[in-house]
C-alpha cells in the first residue's frame, strides 16, 4: 500500500451545502475511506484554497474509485493526489540508481 497526499477543491455549491447544514466533512471523508479500504492517517482543511487535504494509505485502484466517487457528486472542482515514500525509501532509490546509472545512455550523451 501506498501513501497519499489528496487535496480536493470544493465548489461553490459545496460551500452553499456546508453552510445551509453544517457537518464535519472529515468524518465523512474518514467513513468513505474505512468503507473502501484505506487507512487513514489525516483528514485536514485548507483555509488557503478551500480544500479537504487527506493523508491517506492505499492503492492506485482506490485512488481512482475515490476520485471517481467524490467527482460524481459535483462537490469538488479538482482532486490532486501525490504519492509519498520516505525518506529512507528514497535514500535507497537513490543508492540503486546511482548503481545502475552507468548502464544508462542518455540520447544527448
């Protein structure tokens, strides 16, 4: 499983939503990933961009059912997801591909 970050932009009609029945949208969020499978570490709000920001493991798979899902409803303009490995995951990314750099030809080489 891997680790992502997800930020999602609510629209304008979301906003409208949350005003006219407040609601802790975390929750919703968190009961949304437990029901697919996900592990939830982090569900946070964005004053900055209007975004429910998710810190969230899983797969690709989970991730494409969670955009498709929550992009259906029309309460979200955008979904950015990135994935996060360690720092001592990339540590080691970094050692194996110095090891195998030299076998490498780059075409402007």
């Amino acid at each position: 499983m891997a680790l992502y970050l997800v930020r999602s932009r609510y629209t304008p009609s979301a906003f409208q939503g949350m005003l006219a029945a407040p609601s802790d949208r975390g929750e919703a969020a968190k009961a949304l990933f437990k029901s697919m499978g996900f592990k939830t570490h982090e569900v946070l709000f964005s004053i900055s961009n209007g975004s429910i920001v998710c810190l969230i493991e899983g797969t690709a798979e989970q991730i494409t059912e969670a955009q498709m899902i929550t992009m259906s409803t029309g309460a979200f303009a955008e979904i950015q997801v990135e994935e996060l490995i360690s720092t001592k995951a990339m540590k080691a990314a970094m050692t194996s591909a110095g090891a195998k750099a030299a076998k490498y030809k780059a075409p402007n080489k």
